[in-house]
C-alpha cells in the first residue's frame, strides 16, 4: 500500500511537469522507448519474442511484410506467384534494395545490392542445425533444396505438400535477408554487428543500459508522395526494468512511447472501464486494437481418470462464471470476454457471433453437473488448477464463482517456467495457458488441438484428439480460397468448444500510449512496432 500511495504522489508531481517530448535540442526527431525484457541478440535468426522483434524489426526486411490489418504486403519482393498446387513460390524482388553500410563490402561507406542469391542464403542458414534457430520450423514444409535464385531478381521456393498460410510465415522476422559477407566475418558475435535492408542502421548497443539505431538514408520504401522513408533521424531504446520507474519516465516526457500496462499504475492512468482518466487527456494518447493472444484453461484429456474427462464437467467449467465481470472487474475492459471459440477477434475464422462459445449460465453448468453424476458438485473431488501468480486474481475469481455451483477449485501458484514445463511436458490435469499468434492466420490456433502436434513434439498441450477435426485440418492447409478456408477453420473451432478441451477466458487487446506530439505510428495485432512514418513535434 506504502508503495502505491508514493507512485501516485510521484505522478502527481511529475503531471504538473508537462511533456518535453518531442525533437531534441538540435532538431532531430529521436524515438524513445523502453524495453524491460531486455534485448539478447540483434540476430533476426533468433527473433523470438516481442523485444526482439521490435529491435530487428527497424534494422532488416524480409520478402513480405505485415501491414495494419494483417494483410500481406510486398517488401523486397515486389511481386510473388504461387503454383496451382500450390507448392511453388515464385517471387520478383526490387533491384534497388541494398543493404547497410559496412566495411566488410570494401570500404567503410561500401554497400551492396540485395539479389536472390542472398535468400538463399539467408533461409537455409535458419535450416542449419549449427545456427539452431528457433525459426527453423517455419520451413519444416519446404522440400529438400526447396530454395533457388534463378537470376539476381527470382527467387523460389518448393514445399513438399501445399501448407496455405505459408506466405504470412514468410512476414516474420526470422525470414529477413542478411549478407553472407558479415554473417560469416562475425560469426556467432553477428549478433552484435547487424546488418539488413531495414528503415534503421545500426549505430551503438550497450547491454543492458542503451540501444541507439540511426536513420538509414539509403531505405528503399518511400511514402506516397514520394519522399524516402522513414522520417526519424533515430531510435533510442532504454533498458528500465522497474515497471513503475518506466511509468513515470513515460508520465514525464523522457519516453515518447508506453506499450501495455502493469497492476501497479493501471488504475492511475484508466478509468474502470477502461478509457484514459481526464487528466491525461490533453497530452496522452491511448490507442488499442485486438491482439492476437487467446488466454485460456486446458484440461489434459489423457493420463489418470479424472471427472476432467467428462464433457459435461468441462463444460459446466465453462458457462460456470461471468466473464464480462471479470473483464470488468479485474481488467479495466482491457480485451474481450472469451463467449465465442478459441480463434481470437482480428483473423478470419473468428466469429463474434458464434452460437458455440459459453456465456454465463449457472442454470446450465448445474444440469451439466447432474448429467454427469454430481448434483449441486456432491460426489465431484476438489480440482486443481494451476497457474502464475500473474493470473491469480483471475483464476481466484473464477474460484470463488464455480464454487457457488459446488465445484471446489483449489489454485496452484507456479513460477512462470516451471509451469511451462509442465504444460509441455503433459504433467498437469488443468492449467492455466495462452497463445500469441506466430502468424496471421487461424491455423495457428487450430493446430493447438490437432493430433499430429501432442506436446512435447509440438503444441498441443491438451492432448486432444478429434479424426473429424484432423480431416478439416488436413483440408483447411490445402485450401487457396480464404473464404472456403475461413468456413473451414469455424467448423473446427465449432468442434472443439462442444468437446471443450479448453475454456477461453479473454481475447487480448493491445494499448499503445504516446504523447500527443507523436504522429504516424503504426501497428496491428500482432503487436508490431512500425516506426517509418512516425514524426514528433513539440
């Protein structure tokens, strides 16, 4: 309490202040931002989670690249085909893509035009064993010697069997371009000396204290009227790890940029319904946008007997407590309750008005009970779920209400890694999980509950298993058409909430906060950082 009392004495200070964001003494415009998760490698090779991304998101391109709603946009590529069976992938990159300056070329201002050679390289360098980069599954499909630059502008790609999300993998970060000539001079210390294609060129890293990236004047996407992007003369990263400290830097203008948001200051800057308190209003800006992140329970439908395999029970489970409370009530509104199936808002397949996803309906979870064996609970054995201390209020909420139908829940606090573990390895009966998308596409979702991926091998961490939904599934990847395709995966996410394998709690949503002085940010819900066409003024 001690601790909340001093934040907010602090805020309340520093609101008097005023923003100083925007260009600095001599006029550049320098972005700030905060990464608590630290950054380990500016390797787009092991670009595995969101820090990552954003860093190596400025410094290399790849072939295709996400826009704000997902779809999928030429890069270096700037045009692509894709064979009838589709199995083959044939893509025309720009020749007027070069890569950063660096003495390795020659000399210290020496460049190099990007050919499709250099694909080649850079794709079966993910493959390499020695490297073990965990992207390496994106091209698990690709058949053997699948890459070929048949000139410096063609570039192509053979799968084994046809896999229709493929060209959304190809917008990660993993599939970015780098050159051989500084891959190979550094060796495993590339990771330290970047060098791509993207916006931003690499100018100094110190771990742990700064990451400071310089404009790339050589960038070859321009804006609409022609002008070279991006706008900003740099990008400067901090490494604060004390959520409050970020907070208050953010409050005081030596951030230009907040991503998210923490228990500790939530109710200092939102309302309880979620909007941005009047106080902020005049020099803060809130923006959101679903994000592809399914927070869910899951029950293991293998191992011992458990009242867990029964249908009924799960789905008493699911209809057993209010969602829009605890969204409400414990989130600020940040998301959207969990009533429809397990694909999330934003990618095709979701269905906002799905007649199979679980409202509150404590009627129905008691006649569930009593079909099953357990009137009112009686006879029904204590279960236990297990979670983070990051989700206990939620998962003590959904204690408290299942318990006034007469299932007794009893919470297990975990540490983060040591639940993943677990999860992993199918060691725990009922868990508390979620999903972030890899790519764009439903599918991904879906494979969570498709036979071929039992955990430990792959994600299905249920162990569910369904021969009808492995026929859609099999269907689903063959599919070019998105419309055939989208009816495809609301059947298979039909099927698995009536077998309700998982019970989904919320869709996430993403907020970015800026100061009012920064402009053109974009992003989409993937949660991207895109920073081309931002501008900041005072």
């Amino acid at each position: 309490m001690k601790l909340k009392v001093h934040i907010l004495i602090a805020v309340a200070a520093v609101a008097a202040l005023g923003s100083c964001s925007g260009p600095d003494n001599s006029g550049r415009m320098i972005f700030r931002y905060n990464e608590m998760a630290g950054i380990t490698t500016l390797d787009p090779a092991f670009a595995k989670d969101q820090a990552l991304n954003w860093a190596c998101s400025q410094l290399y391109s790849g072939l295709v690249e996400l826009d704000s709603n997902l779809e999928v946009r030429p890069a270096i590529a700037k045009s692509w085909s894709v064979s009838p069976d589709g199995t083959t992938y044939r893509f025309t990159l720009r020749d007027d893509v070069s890569f950063h300056k660096d003495a390795l070329f020659g000399t210290a201002d020496s460049t190099r035009r990007v050919v499709a050679a250099d694909f080649v390289y850079s794709f079966n360098r993910i493959l390499d064993p020695s490297v073990a980069s965990p992207g390496l599954w994106i091209f698990s499909e690709v058949a053997d010697g699948g890459f070929t630059a048949e000139n410096d502008t063609t570039f192509v790609i053979r799968l084994r069997r046809p896999f229709a999300p493929f060209l959304s993998l190809l917008g990660m970060q993993y599939c970015s371009v780098v050159p051989h000539e500084v891959v190979e001079h550094y060796g495993a210390d590339f990771r330290r000396h970047p060098c791509g294609t993207g916006p931003f060129r690499f100018q100094m890293w110190k771990e742990g204290v700064k990451l400071v990236l310089r404009r790339n004047d050589n960038y070859f996407q321009c804006d609409d009227e022609g002008r070279r992007l991006p706008y900003l003369d740099a990008v400067a990263v901090n490494f604060i790890v004390d959520k409050q400290t970020v907070f208050l830097e953010f409050v005081k203008g030596n951030l230009d940029f907040m991503n998210s948001l923490d228990a500790s200051y939530k109710d200092e800057i939102l309302t309880p319904e979620g909007n941005l308190r009047d106080k902020y209003a005049d020099r803060i800006v809130m923006t959101s946008t679903p994000f592809l992140n399914t927070e869910y329970l899951g029950f293991n439908m293998t191992g011992d007997d458990s009242p867990l395999h029964d249908r009924r029970v799960r789905q008493a489970i699911s209809c057993g407590f209010d969602r829009r409370k605890m969204m409400k009530y414990l989130r600020n509104n940040i998301g959207a309750p969990g009533v429809a199936g397990f694909v999330p808002c934003g990618l095709p397949g979701f269905d906002s008005a799905a007649a199979y996803g679980y409202e509150y309906n404590p009627e129905r979870a008691a006649r569930l009970l009593a079909e099953a064996g357990y009137p009112e609970g009686r006879g029904l054995p204590e279960l236990k779920l297990s979670t983070t201390a990051g989700y206990l209020d939620l998962c003590k909420y959904i204690q408290q209400q299942l318990g006034l139908i007469g299932i007794n829940v009893k919470v297990d606090v975990n540490p983060p890694a040591a639940l993943r573990e677990q999860i992993a390895q199918n060691k725990l009966a009922w868990f508390r999980g979620s999903w972030i998308a890899d790519y764009p596409d439903a599918e991904n979702y879906l494979s969570l509950f498709y036979s071929g991926n039992f955990c430990p091998s792959g994600p299905n961490y249920t162990h569910f298993g369904s021969k009808q939904f492995d026929r859609l599934y099999d269907r689903a990847n063959s599919e070019s058409d998105p419309d055939r395709r989208a009816h495809l995966y609301r059947a298979m996410d039909s099927l698995v909430m009536a077998e309700a394998p998982v019970v989904v709690l919320y869709y996430d949503q993403i907020l970015h906060f800026t100061h009012r002085g920064v402009t053109g940010l974009r992003s989409n819900a993937m949660n991207a950082l895109d920073l081309r066409h931002v501008k900041i003024e005072k």
